[in-house]
C-alpha cells in the first residue's frame, strides 16, 4: 500500500464498488485506492461516509470517515454529468438520451447503442430486464444506471426471497402495545417512491408467487400493488416516474432458474449484455487494477475470450466459457501477490469437469492456460496466430 504525505492532509476520496472491489477517487477524479486498505474502503462504502486524510496528535497520517457531504462540497468539484434532470418536452428529451453516452462509467463496457436503450427505457418509464450469459455486468449495468441519473434506488435479490408476500406486501405482526397490526415492506415504499429505480435481481430464480404479485405492478395499465393483509386492502399506485430494473438469466444451462412466463416477459424491455471480447475484457482488467502488470491482465482476457469462443463452436470441447466476474476475480487475485497459473487453479480449474483424463475438459482449459505461463514444452493447442486471430 502507498504511504501518505503531508501534502495529502484534507484529500477527501468517496469509495464506490465495481465488480466487488471497492475503488476511492477524489472529486476529481484522481484514483486514491492503492493508499487506503481494503476493509477501510469497505466500511466507508457501507457506512455511506466520505474518507478524509487527517494527522492525529503523534503525528501519523490516516484516512478518517467524514460526512458524505464534505466530499460534495469539496473545492474544484468537476461537473462528471450533463444533466440529470429530464427535459420533459419531446425534442429536449430525445436530445438527452442520445447524449447521454458521457453518463456511462469508465469501467462498465456496453455498447454506446444499447446505453443509450437503456437511459431511454428509464427516461420513459419503461420496465427493462437485463439479459445475458452469467458474469456478463448485468446488475453492474443496473446500478451505473441509477449513478448516471441520480435516482433514489432500492434492491431487492428476488433468488434470494423464501417469503415473496412478505418482501413485496408485508407482514402482519403481534405486541402486547399494538395488538395485530400491519408493517408494510421496503417494496411498498419503493414503489411509493417518485423516479426511483427498483432493481428486481435475479427474476427467473423467484418464487412464482414473486411473479404473480409483480404482474399488476409491472402491468403499464395498472400499475398497483394491493396490500391484501392490512387493514382496509389498501391498493398503493406506483408512483410516477418509477422504472422497475429486472436481471434474469435465460437459458438450459441455469438449472436452479424458472422459465419465466410469457405474460411477465411481455411487460419489460429486453437490453440483452454482450460477453466482452478479449480487449473489452483486457481494457476493463487494466481500468479496474492500473497496478497489475498489463501483459498478464492482456493473457487474462485473451484466455477468458478463448474459452468463449471454443464453447461456441459446433462441437466444442468445453460446455462453458470463462465469465467477466472470473476474470474479474483472476485479476484480483493478481493483485494480491499471486501468479497466474495459482489464480487460474483456484477460480477456473473447479469450474470444469476432470472426468475422461486427457479428453477432459479440465486438461482442454489447462492446455489453454499452459500457452500463457509454460517454456514451450507442453502441447500447445493454439498457435501464436490463432491466438491473435482470437483476440481480433
């Protein structure tokens, strides 16, 4: 970790998250994450607080949690967005979505068309599900939204719900004081919420009682919620501007996931994440961890691209390619001192099946891996050429 000067006494950093890892950046930008340690950058993301460089009475430096406000008005701040109030006449509006491309953060790579869907699906008001292979930035994109327009946001992890009556209504509770009363949930509040956006993560894992309690509230002719449990059956509208933010993952290969019915589909936009090429991938490795050594961060992308691309084939020899969050947590473990073909035995050996010895798809991946980090001596799978043809 980089060692503080004096010259830092009053550098105020807000920490933000991107695929796990927590970076700090001052109001203008400047990247401070090598000089603050992990759990610290951690805990002022979590606390919602600010980090301030300050001198204690002996005299050391340290970073020390501050209102999230001192680093609002810190001096010098740079305007980072056009705009996040929507124009509501026509003309002013389709100007600000087809704008909007500056909105998008550094480290999510996303198509300048498919952005542009995705700020003018929330500008509408229109309810999205982001689609795509797993580790493809999915709920990443969900959440740079939400940054870009500045909206009040609320998550809930719908794979994650045993109770999808008691996350999305509420529940009835007893005290000697109250007697039975109703306590409606975070959900009720969400959707009474004006522009928020309510990220409904991981859709095709939900309960079906999930699905039918969001049908009358994803429904653009409806739009309400009936509280059936309390007093009254209140009905709550969704309030205006509110832009309900889907992540489903479609397809065989999800097993403990529903197939989602057609009538829930039709109630959302599709914005569907592309897997990253092998410079997407590189690209967004490097911007992430500055501090790696490119060239291996570059073998990284190029070894996850590889797999994407024999998976697809027509008789391919592994069923799976490497996602964006393995390679993510490949160049994390990089960073953390340890080598390559260490990385690649925690994060991506497991992941493929060792049955049929030479034949498997475990040896395939290895012999992948081995034109990145053996002296030549080992069968090669690739030539040099079909490697740069790959990463083209």
């Amino acid at each position: 970790m980089k060692k503080l000067n004096k010259k830092m006494i009053g550098t105020v950093v807000k920490v933000d998250t991107i695929g796990g890892r927590y970076f700090a950046t001052d109001p203008k930008g400047v990247d401070y994450t090598s000089y603050i340690y992990t759990n610290t950058r951690k805990k002022a993301h979590e606390n919602n607080s600010a980090l301030s460089v300050v001198e204690t009475s002996t005299g050391k430096l340290r970073w020390s949690p501050v209102h999230m406000d001192v680093y609002g008005s810190a001096k010098n701040v740079p305007k980072v967005k056009k705009s996040v109030d929507v124009p509501s006449e026509h003309t002013d509006a389709v100007s600000f979505i087809h704008e909007s491309y500056d909105l998008k953060p550094d480290g999510l790579v996303m198509s300048e068309l498919k952005w542009k869907y995705l700020i003018r699906s929330a500008v509408r008001g229109k309810n999205i599900m982001m689609t795509g292979p797993a580790g493809s930035g999915k709920t990443m994109a969900s959440k740079a939204l939400v940054t870009a327009l500045d909206r009040p946001d609320f998550y809930f992890n719908l794979g994650a719900t045993q109770d999808p009556r008691s996350t999305l209504i509420g529940n009835t509770h007893f005290n000697k004081e109250d007697g039975t009363y109703f306590a409606e949930s975070l959900f009720v509040k969400a959707i009474r919420t004006p522009n928020a956006v309510v990220l409904l993560d991981e859709l095709t894992r939900a309960h079906p009682d999930a699905w039918n309690i969001l049908m009358t509230v994803l429904d653009s002719g409806q739009r309400y919620l009936r509280l059936d449990e309390a007093d009254g059956c209140e009905t709550v509208s969704v309030a205006p501007g509110v832009t309900f933010v889907a992540t489903a993952n479609i397809g065989n290969e999800y097993t403990a996931t529903r197939v989602l019915d057609k009538a829930l589909i039709d109630r959302f936009t599709i914005v569907e994440m592309d897997l990253l090429n092998a410079e997407e991938e590189t690209g967004l490795l490097t911007y992430m961890y500055p501090n790696v050594d490119g060239g291996v961060l570059k073998d990284v992308g190029t070894i996850a691209h590889l797999t994407r691309v024999e998976s697809k084939n027509e008789n391919p020899r592994i069923d799976n390619g490497i996602s964006t969050r393995t390679s993510v947590e490949i160049a994390s473990l990089l960073y953390d001192g340890f080598a390559l073909l260490e990385a690649a035995e925690i994060t991506i050996y497991p992941q493929y099946d060792d049955t049929g010895g030479v034949d498997s798809e475990r040896t395939f991946v290895k012999q992948i891996i081995q034109k990145f980090i053996s002296d030549g001596s080992d069968e090669e799978l690739f030539t040099d050429e079909e490697i740069e043809d790959a990463t083209k």
